[in-house]
C-alpha cells in the first residue's frame, strides 16, 4: 500500500428494480418530499431482507452528505 487516500468505495449491487426504488427515495430525500419518502420506504420494506439493497440505500444517501 502506497498510503494513498482512496475515494468512496463503490455503491453494492442491488437487483434493477431496487435500484431505482434507492433512486426515488434519494430524490424524494433531497427534495424534502417526506409523504413520497413514507410511500417509498413502505416499499422498500417489502424487500427488507435485501441487504445489498439497503446497503446501497446507506451508500446513496451519504453520498449527498458528503459533496
């Protein structure tokens, strides 16, 4: 190792469909739209088990913490 700093690490796979979901939730987020962030993560809460998805869903909306 070179001590060199290495950006973000890529966000994990998750399947298409929850990929968009991740995507809403993040516009909805940024947005302030909180009736659409319910109504999505209701959605997403179907697919709870998915932990690819929800660690997508962590990396997604760190990113807009951190410009």
């Amino acid at each position: 190792m070179t001590g060199e700093l290495r950006g973000p690490s890529p966000p994990p796979a998750a399947p298409d469909h929850l990929g968009t979901l991740i995507e809403q939730i993040v516009k909805a987020v940024q947005t302030g739209n909180d009736a659409e962030v319910r109504r999505l993560l209701a959605r997403l809460a179907d697919n709870v088990a998915h932990t690819q998805a929800l660690l997508l869903l962590r990396q997604r909306l760190n990113d807009d913490l951190h410009p």
